[in-house]
C-alpha cells in the first residue's frame, strides 16, 4: 500500500526557486496533491539555472524539489488571473509563497485576501528575514542567511580575499523543513478547530533554531564560534585513521563502551585510562598519549574491520564516508534514499535524493516528476470545477497557459 500522510490536502504553491518549493516537494512526498503556479513569462527559472545544459534544459536541483508536483502557468498580473487563483484558494487546503514580503498582497494573493473566500486556509509565507524585522526588505538570496546567523564563516585565501564556504546544509534547508513541520501542524489546527492559520517562516531564524547546541553554549558559556580544531582535543570522540587510509569515528565516552572497545581491539590495558569519577561521560580531553596509541591502533585494521567489531561489539562509533561516496553506501541504499526518475524533458534516467521518512516500513514515492511549464493546467483546472468552455476561454485570453 503505499504511504499517504496527506491524503485529501490539496496546496497551492505559488513559489519559485528555494525554499517553497522544497517545502512543497515534502507536502508533495507526504501525499499532499501539490499544483505549482507559474507565471507565463520565465516561470521558475530555477529550472533553466546551474546545470541544465546537461539535462536537456531541466537543472538537477529544480528537477529534485518539483517532484510530485502537478503545474499549471496563471497570469497573476491580471484580474482574470487573481480571480482563478482565489477560485482555487477556495477549494485549497494550503497556500505557500515565497515572494519578498507584502509583493504577494500587492498582487491580490495574499493571505487577507485568500482568507476571505477560505477562513480554514493555511497560509505559509516563506522568507529570508520574515515578515517583520529591520531586515524584512534586504534584498539577499541564499547565502545572505548563512551569513547573518554565522553558519557560514568567512573563508581567507593567501592573498586576503574570502570565500562563503557552505559545504553542508544551509538555511534555505533549515526554512524548508520548518516551514513543512508547520503546515502539517497547522493543518491539524484547521481540522479540529475550523480556523486556518497564517504562517511566517524566517529562514534566518529557523537557522539560529538549528544552532540552538551551539548557541546555547555560546550565551552561557562564553564559547566561541567556530571553535579551533585543535582546542580541548577529545581522545575518546575522534576520528582515527585506518589501515586502508580511511577515516573510523569513535565515541566511546561512557566506561561500558570504552572498556568494550578495550577488549574488542585486544587493548584490555587501555581499561583503566581516564576517570568517571565526575560524571558519566570521560571524553580524554588533551591526552595526547593516548591518542597517539590509539592512533596507531586503528591502523592496525581496515576501516571495514572496524565498522564490524563497532557494530559485533556495541561500540560506540561510525565510520566516516564522503558525500561523494553516499550513493553507493549499503546504509542508504538498503533505506532507499537514492532514487532515480525519468528526466521530464529527456526521459532519461535521473539520480535524486528520496525522502527521509518511512510510513509503515515503507519509503515514500515519487508519483511525478517535475512538471513542464504549463503541463497540468487544463487538467488541474478541470478538477477544480472549470469548464472546457471556460478553460479554452483563459487560454484564449492568455490567463493561463
């Protein structure tokens, strides 16, 4: 049977770029009935962007978050245009957008005006600073957030110029998932109460939630950020290089674990190092004896022999693999989290990136692929109501496409 969060959740996205439609992709994975308005001109124009000269014109990542999707082209900027959209506002459970703060109130789609044909809409508007704040209005795009909330630190070269180097997760991500996690609670809100909700996700501050770890020690502890590498070196929490020149992380911080880890590597003399006479955890803070040992232990087998005493033995630990790596990776392949879908200009096979979720022991579909630009429209403005007439009508108008 296949997993269905959503079903009967019918989403308006009016979103381009990052992060709306990431978040739309995952009402889209969890089952949501996802349409996806794009304007007659560029459209989306992440679609055209970075790498789509290598996929028949579609770009990887447009291709990735537009999934299960259906797409319809509306020219908002007319009044015919605004009215449909308000037509199918009404028949809508969610309405996402990401438009700079207050532009889609000045097109007519915005939240007073969707509530007034839909009092149980949920309405989620997703920005970089939010809809309030001395930075509501900057002009910025992704990498202004990592900026302002620290994640990305400034990278110097030797002639004193600096890069944004952001080689992880970012905050159009954090904002993603936020704004997703909201909208499922809110929907929840609608059904029992009736009320629909008005939702202002800030990418920024979603970041500064993630880095809730971090900054928590920072304000009361007077950490900073980001720490030197080198300080308070955690013998018992590191990486260690292999026989094969790989790299195994150990995390054996609690006594049962090290004293396991002891008698796995045929090192019971190691036991009695450290003391958890203060607390649970004995990290080996700054003994550098001891790391060198272990350093030189943990080349004494392959990263794939320790991965199997980590896991024979109940040690705490992992081995490390680099992104380039991970799609080839038994952890995730086993979990499906690499999929491939037909390229939907091409046909061609396409490598992407599943949902994290599993319902039911089950992995989460992908039903379409990113839609072309107008694919959907007469068949999703049959199912909300209109006409054949009516449908010719705005094409023939140039209201939708």
């Amino acid at each position: 049977m296949t997993p269905n969060l959503l079903s009967n959740v019918r989403v308006l996205d009016l979103s381009r770029l990052l992060p709306g439609p990431y978040l739309t992709m995952m009402l889209g994975d969890f089952g949501a009935d996802v349409v996806k308005i794009e304007d007659p001109g560029v459209g989306d124009y992440l679609r055209g962007a970075l790498d789509a000269q290598h996929h028949g014109g579609v770009s990887s990542l447009y291709q990735w978050i537009n999934r299960n999707k259906r797409g319809v082209i509306v020219d908002l900027k007319s009044d015919a245009g605004r009215e449909l959209i308000h037509r199918m506002a009404a028949d809508c459970d969610v309405v996402v957008e990401g438009a700079r703060p207050g532009a889609s109130a000045r097109l007519g789609v915005g939240y007073d005006d969707i509530r007034a044909v839909n009092p149980k809409i949920v309405y989620c508007s997703v920005s970089g600073f939010g809809q309030t704040g001395p930075f509501t209005h900057l002009a910025s795009h992704g990498g202004a957030y990592d900026a302002v909330t620290g994640l990305a630190v400034p990278y110097e070269f030797e002639d004193g110029t600096f890069v944004q180097h952001r080689p992880y997760p970012h905050a159009l991500v954090y904002g993603s998932w936020l704004g997703a996690a909201a909208v499922c609670a809110a929907l929840v809100k609608a059904r029992d109460t009736g009320e629909g909700s008005y939702l202002d996700i800030s990418c920024a501050d979603a970041t500064v939630m993630a880095l809730g770890q971090e900054l928590v020690d920072v304000m009361n502890n007077g950490a900073g950020w980001p720490p030197p590498p080198e300080d308070d070196i955690e013998v018992r929490y590191c990486y260690y290089r292999t026989k094969d020149d790989r790299f195994m992380l150990i995390q054996a911080v609690e006594r049962h674990f090290w004293e396991g880890f002891c008698d796995a590597a045929e090192r019971p003399d190691l036991k009695a190092r450290g003391d958890w006479s203060h607390g649970r955890m004995e990290f080996g803070v700054d003994d550098l004896e001891l790391r060198h040992e272990l350093q030189q232990l943990f080349r004494s087998r392959t990263q794939a022999e320790w991965t199997d005493l980590f896991l024979e033995k109940n040690i705490a630990g992992a081995p490390y693999y680099p992104v380039t790596e991970l799609s080839e990776v038994d952890v995730f392949r086993e979990r499906e989290m690499f999929r491939t879908q037909p390229n939907p200009e091409t046909g061609e096979p396409f490598r992407t990136v599943g949902n994290a979720v599993r319902v039911d022991g089950a992995s989460l579909p992908i039903e379409r692929t990113a839609p072309r630009p107008g694919q959907h429209t007469a068949e999703v403005l049959a199912d909300f109501g209109l006409t054949a007439t009516e449908i010719a009508d705005l094409q023939t108008e140039g209201v939708v496409v």
